[in-house]
C-alpha cells in the first residue's frame, strides 16, 4: 500500500482500487463522482449558503441510490464489529400549526403507492410475526408499522420506512455479503438493538434490521429500550451537562431575537394565518413547513373564517418565510459551533453512549485474540432521535456534518490489521500488543470521517497504517474528551460546577 495513502480524503478515494468494493458497479459509479465531489458535506469550497438545497438533503428522498464507503478496507484487513447508531427517518410533523389544514399524507404502508422499495411488502407481513420477538419494558406495546389513514403527530412515513430499508439492505451489501459479519446462523448474543420508546424510532429500527437481516429469525430477537434519547443507560445523572444546555439555549435565544428579518417574517406569518405572533412561533412552525416541503406539498393557508386581523381569503405561508427560517437555523448552527457550549453539552451527552461503544469494541478486540471469541455484540443498532445524533456528531468533533437529516445513519466500524506471523503473534498477544492492530472507521451516511474525527484528525497520515487505531478512539472516550471542560473524567466532569 502507497504512503501516500493518508495524505487526504481524495487520495483515499482515488487509490480505492486497493480497496474492497461493497459492490463493483456502484464502486465504479462512485468512483467517478466521488472526483468531483469528494465529500460534500465536509470538504468542498464553502459555497454560498443555500437554504433551500441544504433543505433537500435534509428530507432524504429515498428515489436516489444509496451509496456509501461502509465496509471499504485494505484488502488484508478483517472486519471484527459494526455500530450503528440511525436516527428515525420521515415523521409526520410533532407541531401544527395554528389555523392550517395538517399536511395530508397516508401512513398506512402500500407497496403500490410511492415511495416503494423491493421489501416493503414482506416487510409488512414480517411485522406482523412480532409478537414471537422478546420485548424490553414497554417495547412490546408500540404498534410495530404506521397504520393511520392521516397520519398522527409524530408518526413515521411510508417515506421514513422506505429510507431505513435502504439503509439496512445497503449495509447488508457492505458487511454481510461482503464480509460475512453475521452468518446465517448468527446467534442472539451477536445482535444487539435498542430504541427509544417512541413507535417512530422502534419502527425505524425493525425497517433497518429487516433491510439488513430479511426475514430475520423473530425468536433470535430482543429489542432493548433506551428511555433517555441520550442513550445514556444508567449513567444518566450529570448536572453539569444541564447547565452547559441552558447556557447554549440562551444563546441560541439571544440570536434568533437579534434576528430582525426573522423576527419580521414572523409577524408576516402570523398576520398571513391571523394568529397572534407569540402563539404562531410557539407552534414552531418550521416543523410543519419541512413535512410539506419534503412531501412536495403546498404550504398552507389560512383556514380561519373571520379573524381579528381579517387575513385575505386564500392566504397562504410562501417559500420566502421558509427560506428565511431556514436561514436562521443554518445561522445558528454557525455561532453554535464558534460559541463552544453545545460541545460541552454534546461531550457530556454522548459519553455514555460512546462509553459503552468503546468497551464492545474494545472487548471484541481482545475476544478476537483468544481462539475461544466472545458473545458480545458484533452488531449493535442503536434507533435514536436528531437530539441522539446531534451531541455524538459534536462530540466526536464532527459538528461540521450539519443538522442529522432524515434516517441519517453513524457507524463504527472495527477492524483487525494483518496478522504478523504466528509466532511474533503470540508474543506480541503477551505483551498487550494486540491493540496496535487493531483499528476504527468512523462514517456518517455513507461518508468516511474518520480523519475529521477529534481522536483521529491528527494521526500521522504518513504512517504505514492506512487506518486510525483504535487505542486513539479508547483513550478519546475515557478521558481525552473532557479536556474540553477541563476534567479527565465523566464524574468528574459531571459535577463540577459550572457558572
Ligand atoms: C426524487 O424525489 C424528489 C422529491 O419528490 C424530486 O424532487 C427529485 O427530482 C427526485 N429525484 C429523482 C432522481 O428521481
Ligand atoms: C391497520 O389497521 C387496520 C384497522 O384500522 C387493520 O385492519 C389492519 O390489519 C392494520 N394493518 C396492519 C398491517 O397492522
Ligand atoms: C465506561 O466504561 C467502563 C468500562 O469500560 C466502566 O467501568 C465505566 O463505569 C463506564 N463509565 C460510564 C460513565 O459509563
Ligand atoms: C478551562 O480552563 C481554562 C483555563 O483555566 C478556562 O479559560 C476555561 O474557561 C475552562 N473551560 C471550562 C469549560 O470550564
């Protein structure tokens, strides 16, 4: 392998020959695009920023091809684990806005209406086998698909499941077809998965696992429930991580009301639908207008008779107010990364979770050392929310990525180096060595990030090692990540006192 291997992104993606296609025909295909954009989130020219385009990607539409550089390696590496952690994919919206039809969208699922995938009709009647799954605390309860003509608040799409299908089969195509991660007869101490418990992200789990395992074994299944949205298991109490969110939502309140064109189109919304301003930017309006948007429906209209301010007939949201909300928000997300306090928060919030990433990995890695392997998870999916996804990017140092769109996915990946000869092995295994062949990819929807990452951004992209090790990641996660906050623990950290 070249070493110039590590010199950047492109070079990675350039000298991907030597690198193991999930799929030879999407290889080419990406290959070619991949010259010109070689990663659009991350690493192009910042180009004016475009609200609307930005927007686009956020709904996810499940029409265009799945791609992604999940499972890619040099060919000598073996892959040992996968993490996963989704976020839920098209909701119906959590607000209404006042005095407005709620979009009209069918959540029963039909594999003759569009979106469609090839599994969507074995998906449906999989789902009803559910019943033979082991069920965590109130899991057992949740309807398992969407199944309302109009959709209630919050409910996911047609859309939302077609996207975690995608996701699942093309992750199938990266790491069970191509490197045998779970075999047929994979064992329920391999598979780990967990969810919140809202029907959204337990249904966008179960659409992810069924893309990834067909038809998969319900009597093989437990399906754990997470009740914070940090995932942050027993290890939830933290004062310190509250403080740093009150300090960021003050921030974030004293720039939207410095906001003078938002705070206008506020007041020409309201005016538009006849509400009061206040009453209008509680609904938080930008919620519904995404779900019309990404549905290619029509903004609302005022559907009030006679109103104080007696609004035209017909009177209807624009793309202009949407353009213009969505602008701020991306304004934000800027003074939010320069201000510093959401990564406070986000290191605090995603320990827990990284924590407990860190040990299965870690003890996979060992177990992979011993002839006798281990039972702990080698694939573990975690279903989560934007504020699950939002505090890992941050934390990570990936805050660069933007706002998680629709069934955005992160994944860790484990790999295993090639083996020194079996004699050098088994000293190197007495002197604790073993970490050093041992490595970590990091990819956000289909992206490698690993080089973005905190622990990995300044690894010697020189080194004979084409990849990050994996001690990097370990000591990032038990205590590199809190220098932000000026602890070297999570206790630590938690309970210092912040003014
Ligand atoms: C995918 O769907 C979106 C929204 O319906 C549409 O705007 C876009 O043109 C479609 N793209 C393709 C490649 O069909
Ligand atoms: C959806 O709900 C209807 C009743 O409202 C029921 O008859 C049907 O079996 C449900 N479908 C699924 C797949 O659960
Ligand atoms: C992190 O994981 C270690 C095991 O690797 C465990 O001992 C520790 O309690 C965990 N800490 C938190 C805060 O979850
Ligand atoms: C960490 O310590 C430095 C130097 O004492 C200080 O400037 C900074 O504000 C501290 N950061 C936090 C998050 O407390």
């Amino acid at each position: 392998m070249s070493v110039a291997v590590r010199i950047n992104q492109l070079t990675v993606i350039l000298l991907s020959v030597h690198l193991i296609p999930t799929n030879p025909v999407a290889e080419q295909r990406s290959l070619g695009k991949s010259r010109k954009r070689v990663n659009p989130v991350l690493h192009t020219d910042v180009p004016a920023p475009d609200p609307i385009r930005d927007t686009h990607q956020y709904c996810n539409y499940p029409n265009l091809t799945e791609h992604g550089w999940e499972g890619h390696s040099p060919a000598d590496y073996r892959l040992l684990s996968v993490q996963v952690m989704i976020r839920h994919g098209d909701r119906f919206p959590l607000y209404s806005i006042p005095k407005t039809k709620k979009p009209a969208i069918d959540c029963v699922l039909s594999d003759k209406r569009k979106p469609s995938h090839h599994l969507l009709a074995s998906f449906i009647s999989h789902m009803a086998l559910g019943g033979r799954g082991q069920w965590d605390a109130s899991l057992g309860s949740l309807p398992r698909l969407p199944n309302h003509s109009t959709c209630e608040i919050g409910e996911l799409t047609q859309t939302g499941v077609v996207q975690h299908l995608k996701n699942g089969d093309h992750l199938r195509q990266a790491y069970i077809k191509r490197h045998n991660l779970l075999t047929a007869d994979w064992s329920p101490g391999q598979l780990w998965v967990e969810t919140t418990g809202k029907s959204r992200t337990l249904q966008s789990g179960l659409a992810f696992l069924f893309g990834f395992l067909p038809r998969f074994d319900w009597s093989r299944l437990t399906v754990r429930q997470q009740w914070s949205t940090l995932f942050c298991g027993s290890s939830c109490n933290c004062p310190a991580r509250n403080r740093y969110l009150e300090q960021e939502q003050r921030r974030q309140y004293r720039q939207r009301t410095a906001d003078t064109e938002l705070e206008r189109t506020y007041v020409a919304m309201a005016k538009t639908l006849g509400v009061a301003t206040k009453i209008l930017r509680a609904a938080n309006p930008v919620d519904a207008l995404l779900c019309h948007f990404c549905h290619g429906l029509p903004f609302p209209c005022s559907s009030a008779q006679t109103t104080l301010n007696a609004p035209d007939e017909g009177a209807c949201l624009t793309l202009q107010h949407f353009t213009v909300i969505r602008r701020q928000q991306k304004d934000d997300e800027l003074e939010r990364r320069e201000a510093g306090l959401y990564r406070r928060y986000a290191v605090l919030a995603a320990h827990p979770y990284l924590n407990r990433t860190a040990m299965r990995l870690e003890r996979i890695a060992r177990g992979s050392q011993t002839r006798k392997g281990t039972e702990e998870a080698v694939f573990a999916l975690a279903s989560g929310h934007d504020v699950t996804m939002a505090p890992l990017l941050s934390a990570l140092g990936l805050e660069r990525a933007g706002f998680p769109k629709f069934a955005a996915r992160l994944v860790f990946e484990l790999w295993n180096g090639p083996e020194a000869k079996d004699k050098e092995r088994k000293s190197d295994r007495k002197r604790g060595k073993w970490l050093e062949n041992m490595f970590i990819r990091v990819l956000y929807n289909g992206e490698d990030l690993t080089f973005d990452t905190a622990f990995c951004r300044d690894h010697n992209r020189h080194s004979a090692q084409p990849l990050c090790p994996l001690g990097n990641f370990l000591s990032f996660v038990r205590k590199d990540m809190f220098n932000i906050v000026n602890a070297t623990s999570y206790q630590q950290a938690c309970h210092q006192i912040v003014l």
